[in-house]
C-alpha cells in the first residue's frame, strides 16, 4: 500500500462515475471547498466525466486567494524594509498587492526567500542574527500546526530576530458564510479532507443540520474526489440532508489530531477575518495570542496606514463564492492569465482561475 | 496549500528538542520532516506531510477498505452496463 497510485486508478474512478450516472436522478449543485481538490478535479478532467445533474462550485478554500489585500500590503511594506528578510510560501510571491508583489520586491533588490517549511524560516533567522527575519503564516487549518511551531520553536531556542505575519482563515464559519447568503445555490458539500486530517470533524454536524446541507469528508486523488461525489449524491437523492460521510477514513477520523488542536489553541486566538474579495466572516481566523505579541510582525513594524486597491475588473469574490464561474470574467484569458494575473485566483496554485486556465476551460 | 502528499517514515530522530523524521516519498524523494504531531508513528508507517510536517499516521485497514468497497462497486457496473439501473443499495 502506497497510498497514491492505488486512489489515481482509473478503471476504479471509471466504475465509481458509472455508479454516480446510476444514481443521480435529480440535478444537484456541489461545492468544494479546498482549492486543492479544485485543481486535482480540473487536472483530473473530472468536471466533464461526471453526469450533466452535477454542477460543481469552486468554495474559497484557497489561502493565498483570500488573505486580505490590506496584509499583502503590509508584507510587502515589511520585505521592502532593508534590516529584513522576508519568508513566505513559494505561492504567495506573485499574489498582487494594490500596487506591485513580492516577486516584484526581490526583483527590486528585497531579500524575499521562498521556504517549503516555517522552520526553514526559523532556521534563517538563526543564521541571520543581525538581520530581521519575518514569516507569512498564511493559511487554513491543515497549515496552523506547522505555522504556529514556528513561533514555539523561537521563543523556546531564544530567537528573537523571527518574527511572524498571521493571516489565517478557518473553514467552517466560511461554510457558515456562503450557506448562510440568500443567493447560496449549493446543496451539497465536499469538505476539505487535510483540514479535517487536523481539526477531526466535529464542527460539521451543526452546519449540515442548520442548512439541510449534507457534507462529505474528501480527500485529493481522483478516486478521492469521485467516492466523496459519489457519497454525497447518495445523501442528497435519499433525503439524508443532515448527515457527513467520512470518504476519507484513512487520513481522518472525528476528532482530528489532537496534539496539533492543543499546540494552536495555545498560540493562536480566534478573530474577525476579512477575506479578499469576500468581505469579513465573523470569527473566521486565527490571530496571535497577546503573550506572543514579541513574535508579532505586525507589532513589531509600523509601517504606517495601508491603503488597500482592488483591482476593479477582478471578480475573484464571485468566483471563490460559487456565484460565478473563471470564465465569466472579462479578463479572463485576457488581461488576466497566469503570466501577469490581476486576482489571487490566477496566480495560486489552488486558484479556480488558474486551474480553468492552465487545463483549458 | 491544504496539499499533502503520503511518505513512509524510515528514520525517527530528535532535533532541537523536536521529533523528526526522514520520510521517503517514493522515487528516491527522501525529507527531512517534523513528527511533532505524530507522536505515536512508527518506522515503516506512512503519514500526509504538509508543508514538512506531518500531519497524521494512515491507515491501511481504512484505506484497504476503502478499495475494497470501490472495487466491488466497479465490479458491479461493469457486469451491469452503463445503462441506468434502479438503486438497490
């Protein structure tokens, strides 16, 4: 068992498609949450082998897409410091701010290192005494257990030149947020399964029970997408609108990791969220707690009033919402590709633009 | 971002106070990884690393299952056809 080519077989995929094509006898709408499902269904071609009744949304579980331009400002105002060298993830370098990107701030002279792991970043810092070292916690759930042992792993080997920049979103008062709108059309929920891998499940039952939304656990391979598809059209065609399926039982169980809930609950508080392109979701991320505050970039950097600028042809907010589909915006494929994108949603790696446009919707 | 990619664990070791890990990804792919979280793996369990983390160990009764049930499913339509069929399930 090596846990990847075994879930990427097709005669299994094909088998599982069939027995959907059975089963659904009324049209349905999904969403899935986690960006990285979006890319692997549209990678996989999975949006056209499923039946014409399925129509799947694209949720905004994409952090790079919604992390609030007013911080990417702020990360760009930090990396442009010369005493700094700024962290990030490898897909945040090229998210555009009101103005310019990272990318851009190394381009220019900034030190503006890509890291695959926070303690990496840690690492540099410990390299670098003399210099300022600042890292992007971004994220959702599956990525806060990583972010924040970056700050506990500081604080305990006596780094004080690290610093972190927090932007962290959490799924289910986002569920909240998009069932909750009066225009929501989704009826059935892919729920993203490395989240759950974290936090374990039981913050779903009350959101499935609320909205009559039933919801199955998913996992990433194409046999992952389809069982948890597959999962959900039955919930939907029996009438079981309360109900979570756990499709993806071999990396998931009800209660999640615990040593990792414990190791965030004791660094990170919950807080109001704006998400770009969305608006604030009430309690939706995940902030520093005050006895961390040394660790605080944004405390520790003044770097004066952001003025936020969207980009006025950018609909990344409708797309991450369900409402609209990447190539319903006018400057999709146009002015807008992933060479010089003008939204989150085409540069990152999760994004439903860049998906639609790197495997041709 | 929510990316994670399976890996069996063949070393253990302590760093810095931390538990981690070489974790072999397949294809000669061998990193180094923090365990932290996964206090109880074992040398020869597979986890889902994300971002040099591990996140969790799998399992292979749940994932043999799992098979298990899709492979009869595809069994049955393929003995079935691709015509519609009443649900029986």
């Amino acid at each position: 068992m090596k846990y990847v080519t075994e879930f990427r077989d097709a005669r299994l995929v094909k088998g599982v498609i069939e027995e959907i094509k059975h089963t659904v006898h009324h049209p349905w709408v999904l969403m899935e949450i986690c960006g990285g499902q979006t890319h692997s269904i549209v990678r996989h071609g999975l949006d056209q082998l499923l039946p014409a009744e399925i129509e799947l949304v694209h949720g905004p579980g994409c952090p790079v897409c919604v992390t609030p331009l007013e911080q990417i400002d702020r990360a760009l105002a930090i990396a442009s410091r010369p005493d700094v060298i700024f962290t990030s993830y490898g897909d945040m370098l090229r998210v555009p701010g009101s103005d310019l990107d990272l990318f851009t701030i190394r381009a220019r002279g900034g030190d503006v290192r890509v890291v695959y792991s926070p303690l990496d970043a840690v690492k540099i810092a410990q390299e670098n005494p003399g210099r300022q070292v600042v890292f992007f916690a971004i994220g959702f759930e599956t990525t806060a257990p990583a972010n924040v042992m970056s700050v506990i792993q500081a604080r305990s080997l006596g780094i004080m030149n690290f610093s972190v920049l927090v932007s962290h979103v959490r799924v289910p008062p986002a569920i909240h947020a998009i069932l909750g709108s009066p225009s929501n059309r989704v009826q059935g929920f892919l729920l993203a399964g490395h989240v759950c891998a974290v936090m374990g499940y039981h913050e779903y039952p009350a959101l499935a029970e609320r909205y009559n939304v039933p919801m199955s656990i998913t996992g990433f391979e194409p046999l992952d997408l389809v069982n948890g598809i597959l999962k959900v059209v039955r919930l939907l065609e029996a009438g079981k609108l309360t109900d979570i399926e756990n499709s993806y039982s071999r990396a998931v169980t009800f209660e999640g990791n615990l040593p990792a809930q414990k190791m965030i609950d004791s660094v990170f508080m919950e807080c109001d969220r704006p998400w770009r392109g969305i608006g604030i979701i009430p309690a939706s991320g995940w902030r520093l707690r005050p006895e961390f505050d040394q660790f605080n970039a944004e405390q520790r950097f003044d770097v004066g009033a952001i003025q936020p600028k969207e980009s006025a042809v950018c609909i990344a907010g409708q797309i991450m919402q369900g409402r609209k589909k990447p190539h319903d915006c006018p400057a999709f494929g146009k002015e807008c590709t992933t060479e010089h994108p003008l939204g989150a949603t085409m540069v990152s790696s999760e994004g439903a633009c860049a998906a639609y446009y790197k495997y041709g919707r | 971002m929510c990316l994670g990619v399976p890996g069996k664990i063949i070393d253990i070791y302590e760093k810095n106070g931390l538990s981690m890990g070489k974790i072999d990804f397949g294809g000669g792919v061998v990193r180094e990884t923090c365990l932290a979280y996964v206090p109880e793996a074992q040398i020869g369990e597979y986890t889902i690393i994300h971002v040099g983390f591990a996140l969790n160990v799998l399992s292979e009764s749940e994932a043999l299952e799992t098979l298990a049930l899709l492979n009869e499913i595809s069994n049955l339509n393929d003995e079935l056809g691709p015509e519609p069929s009443f649900d029986q399930r």
